[in-house]
C-alpha cells in the first residue's frame, strides 16, 4: 500500500484529502506545516508528497528545496489558490513538482496521484 503525506495549513483540506486517499486505498499521513512535513518525511518516508505550496513559516517551495537538496526525489504534487504559480516556481525546474490549483477536483488529483505512483 502506498504511504502519501498531505501537508496543508488547513485542517479541513488535510481531512477532505485524507479521507478521499484513504478511501481510495492509501495509507495517508498528514501535517500542517512545512516543518512537520520534514519531520514526517524523515520518520516516515512516504511515497508520494502532497502540500500547500503557501503556509505560515516554511512554505511548500521552501520544504521542496530541503527534500531535494538531500538528495529525496519523491513525487511532489504542489497545491496553490493563486493562477500565477509561475513566477514563484522560477528555478524549481529540477524539483519538477505536479501543479494544482484549489479548490482542486478530486478525481483529477486521485489520477495525478496515480500517474505519479506508477500506478494507471
């Protein structure tokens, strides 16, 4: 079964995500903020990365950059409410994260998910 963490400063988002994987058959751990996410990361070695890209203190791009920096090249999919990820993703090229904007469709999500996973 696949380990996914899904990290959002919003605990109704972290329990909608949860429940949906969940039911969707995987394992799913959750946090709330970037430094909890390292901290999951290193405990619990997920599979797949699920966040915010905006939270208080470290924010998504920020955790990206020390997962990737150690050398961690799990896939990362970014959750974002702004169109214009764009400029912030400058220099994020090697990171290749997957993009969302929310409010996000579920569905779309479970396929990236899936595709990311190897798992069609």
């Amino acid at each position: 079964m696949y380990k996914i963490l899904a990290v959002d400063d919003e605990k109704l988002i972290c329990s909608v995500l949860k429940q949906f994987l969940a039911n969707s058959g995987f394992e799913v751990l959750t946090g709330s903020c970037g430094q909890e996410a390292l901290n999951i990361i290193e405990k619990h070695d997920p599979d797949l990365l699920i966040m915010d890209k905006k939270m208080p203190g470290m924010d998504g791009l920020a955790v990206l950059e020390i997962i990737r920096k150690n050398g961690n090249m799990i896939p990362v999919i970014l959750l974002t409410g702004s169109y214009s990820i764009q400029e912030s993703m400058s220099g994020m090229n090697k990171a290749n994260p997957v993009v969302l904007v929310k409010p996000v469709d579920l569905n779309i999500l479970l396929r990236k998910v899936k595709s990311l996973l190897g798992d069609n």
